[in-house]
C-alpha cells in the first residue's frame, strides 16, 4: 500500500506461524527493485518501527479487513516492510 512516497508490504502468509519467504529475501538483500504499474522504483526495505505500526495496520486493515483475521490466527508478529526510495 502507498504510504506518501513509500510503499508498504504485510508479510502476513495468511496468518502462517512462519514468515513468508520473500520476507527473507528482503532482510538479506534490501536494497531492491520495485515496479509499481509501468514504473520501476530502486527501494531499500526496512521492518516498520514499533511507533509506526499502529498506525500501518490501521490503513492496511481499513484496505483490505482480512488482515486482523490472519493477525488473530497467528501467534507471530506479522512483519510490516516499509520501502523507502533509494
């Protein structure tokens, strides 16, 4: 999801216990491609800080309501990946 000039990713597997593998991915290489319809972005990933996960999951719960479904089947913190512009 848009977050002014950055995007947002929920790592949610649909509520897995394990975090999905592009996740992964992300944490060992951040700095990455992005392409957003014919645009194609250099980004850098970073998990979002405790302060701006409240209001993260707010906007992504009110884009699609499932989320706090897979939040309630998982015992892990689904993990909340900002990419910021590099």
């Amino acid at each position: 999801m848009p977050d002014g000039k950055n995007l947002v990713l929920v790592a949610s597997k649909g509520g897995f216990p394990k975090h999905p593998a592009w996740f992964h991915n992300l944490r060992a290489h951040p700095l990455t491609y992005v392409q957003v319809g014919a645009e194609r972005r250099r980004v850098r990933a970073r998990v979002a800080t405790a302060a701006e996960r409240p209001r993260l999951w707010d906007e992504a719960d009110a884009l699609w309501p499932g989320y706090a479904d897979y939040r309630a089947r998982t015992d892990r913190e689904i993990p909340l990946v900002v990419l910021e512009p590099a």
